[in-house]
C-alpha cells in the first residue's frame, strides 16, 4: 500500500544552516507553554544563545510565560520574522524545547548576562531586577517552513 | 493575610479598544496549539474576522497545526506585531480560544472567503485548494500585554 503524502522532507544541510541563521539573527521568538487550564499559550519573547548555541530566555517570574514553564517544562519556540509582503513566504522554525531554569547563585549566570546584553542592549535597564531569571531552552526536534512547500523535519542531531 | 502582588489588571475600555485594534490590523498571528506529544506548538498564520468580529483561519490540512486542532480544539492566538526598536515594548495579547472546523459545503463558506481574500488578497493563490479550510477561533479569554508594566486581563465578554 503507499504511504500517504507525507509533505514534509528530512533535513539537508540547507535546512541545517538556515536554522542556524534564524537562531543568530532573530531579534525576538513566540513561546507556547502550557497553561493553568491546559490551554496552550502563546507568548512574546527574547532570547539569546549560549556558547553551545542553545537558545535561552530572560524572564520576569512575574510573567505568565515563566509561571507556566515552572509547572510544566515543555514548550516551543517559533523564530523567524515575518518581513514584507506575504508574511507565510518567509522562512521560521518551531522548536519542540524542554524548559530548564537556570539557578541565580550559579557562575553561568554571569556568562548568560553578557551575552544577552550582547544581544539585546536595552535588556540592561531590568536584567538585574530580582524577578528576573534565565531559562535554557534545550531543542529536541523542530519543524522548519522554508516558505510555501518547503518544510523540512528536524532532529536534535540536526539542532546541535 | 495580604494578597500576592499580581500584576495583572481587570480589563478597561481601553484595554477592550486596544484589543479591537490589534485584532483589526495584524497581518498574522501565532498559534499555538498541542503537537501529537503533548507539547506546545507555535506557528504562523494568516486570519481574518468574520462578521461577528471573530477571528477565523485559513489553513491546510496538510499543515501540522491543522492536524493538531482537529485532534485537540484548545488553542492560543498572540496578536500584535513587534515594530521597531525593542520587540517588547510593542502591544501584544495572547487569546485563549477553541477551534471549530467550518464545514466547507456550508453557506458561510462563501462569506468567510470573501472576507478573508479583502484581507489577506495573495491568499488568492491558494484559497480555493481542496485541502484549505477556514477554522473559526471563539475567544474565551485573553491576557493583553501593553508594553512593561501594562497587563491586562480580559474575560470573554470583554472580548465581544
């Protein structure tokens, strides 16, 4: 018997460097967690990426985002900007993430704290508020759309 | 014994305005529905509001988000598109909602597509393709984020 029309390829090394670009280059992400009723929630973010290139998080343990990864780690990530014109022609990613924080006392926060300024001057006004944490976002698999017809399937050994 | 801080507010007019806003003038949105492991998945999309002022996809139902509502109906919109400078300052909310299929033979479908072309034009292209379906998003409840300090909760009749 056939398969059914599966339109989705495995990843190429084209796949591979685009996510690499979208992880580099995008100024923010959407997060869906899940929420006090089950729901999924999609929320704005920004993030920034360690010296593995794993992307993490800087939060406010006041944000409904971080109350739901406190309960439950898993999440994704969406990345990829929509520029002008048709917003579903241009390339992002989801990532199916696993959600761990990151404890304030540890050396790694220091190293966190750099590179996210690096990446997002302006976070320097609240990033050493106390509600302020770091959360590390480790990238299990990920589905990438290239734009109409062109999406691809990623595995953790494609996302290291 | 003193409540928690909670920083969200009971939704006001403007609260109600900026949402009517948000929802009239994005170009897309991000859903968030769950993936077949449970997790949380984001991904862009294309909507318009139907004459009820509710917002409703166009989607295929080859796309994994497709699938994954009509496996599970529980879903969040995030709409509000970050400008320039930082993405976190820019008007935003996330709309916990549940999905309907609208059945394709049915009257309404003529109107929806109407309605969805006068919005999203390049939608021609692919509209009437015969695995494309509109799935309608009834509101239920919503967090709206009008910049740092500025949260919003709104109930479903705040969202009528």
């Amino acid at each position: 018997m056939a398969k059914p029309f599966d339109p989705v390829q495995s990843a190429n090394e084209e796949a591979r460097e685009t996510t690499r670009q979208l992880l580099r280059e995008a100024r923010f992400g959407t997060l869906a967690t899940i929420n006090e009723n089950g729901y999924p929630f999609a929320s704005l973010v920004t993030f920034a990426l360690d010296r593995a290139q794993t992307p993490f998080l800087l939060v406010s343990r006041l944000s409904g985002h971080t109350k739901h990864l406190l309960a439950d780690q898993r999440c994704s990530l969406l990345v990829g900007e929509p520029g002008k014109g048709d917003p579903l022609a241009h390339a992002r990613i989801t990532i199916q993430c696993s959600a761990s924080i990151i404890d304030r006392a540890s050396d790694e926060n220091i190293i966190l704290r750099t590179l996210f300024i690096a990446r997002h001057p302006k976070a320097a006004l609240y990033i050493d508020f106390p509600d302020f944490l770091y959360i590390r976002l480790t990238m299990m698999e990920a589905s990438l759309n290239g734009g109409f017809g062109k999406a691809f399937r990623l595995k953790s050994d494609d996302l290291r």
